[in-house]
C-alpha cells in the first residue's frame, strides 16, 4: 500500500485548520441561532448533492470496457466511494451534534458539555466543509475519465 503524500497532508492542513476554527469561533456560534440554522441548511444541501453523486457514480457505465479493464479500476474506484461514504457520514455527525447542541442550548445543566459540542461540531464542520472543496474537480476528473473511455471505445475498430 503507497501513502499518497499530497492527500495526507492535505487532510493534516484541513484538520488543523479545522480545530483550531472549533475552538476560536465556539464563542462566535453559541449565541447565534442563524449560524446553527445556516450550517444545518448547507450540510442538508451538501449530504443531498453528495448521495445523487454517489448514485450516479456507483450506476454501471453501459460503455464499460472488457471486464480486465474494468477490474484494473475497481480499487480505485471502490476508494473514491468510500471517501465519499465518509464525507457523507461527516456531514450526517455534523447534522446530530447541530441538534444536539439545539436541544441542550437552554439547559443549565450542560453548559459545559454544549461547549464542548459546539466546538466539536463546527471543528468537523470546518473540516467537512474543506474537504467538500475538492469535490467539483474530482468529479470533472472522474467524468472527464469516462468521456475518453468513450471516445476510445469509438475509435477501436470493431473487431477489437
């Protein structure tokens, strides 16, 4: 198994950025029902756009090459849905500890575990939400991928 650098330092930068961002802006957000409100909607929308994506991708290609082919590209294809996977269940824990924090933001009682909510929820929203940055292009490279499988396939005489 190779480490692909780039990726992981990549998610080392969003992390730090991400923290850091959970425990400066915590103040910003405990007392700004629009903020909750706001990151609920666009988590909504991003968990929404993220499950059509992942339904599009995962339906079978009809120019699919000769299954060889096809197997060559299955790790990896089988990696990007994962990660997918993965930033839709970020997305879906950001959304319960929203709520959650909604539900125990009038209660004495858990003042101190609200903070330590927020923190968290806007630390892995930040992270989420960085990590979604990188989604238009892979997915034009994803799609630009199967366009010239496309036009390979045209171009192959019809006895290959």
């Amino acid at each position: 198994m190779s480490i692909d650098w780039r990726r992981l330092f990549f998610f080392l930068g969003a992390a730090t950025v991400s923290v850091w961002c959970g425990w400066h802006g915590q103040p910003l957000i405990h007392e700004s029902d629009d903020a909750r409100s706001m990151i609920t909607d666009v988590f909504s929308i991003l968990a929404g756009f993220l499950m059509t994506v992942l339904t599009l991708l995962i339906e079978p290609k009809p120019t699919a090459k000769i299954w060889r082919e096809a197997a060559s590209k299955k790790t990896t294809f089988v990696n990007r849905i994962i990660r997918y996977k993965w930033l839709f269940m970020l997305y879906l824990i950001v959304l319960g500890m929203v709520f959650t924090a909604n539900l125990l933001d009038k209660s004495k009682d858990c003042a101190d575990i609200l903070v330590w909510i927020e923190r968290i929820y806007l630390a892995l929203a930040t992270l989420a939400f960085i990590i979604s940055l990188t989604l238009p292009n892979q997915l034009m490279q994803l799609q630009v991928g199967r366009y010239n499988e496309m036009i390979d396939e045209k171009k192959k005489p019809d006895g290959e």
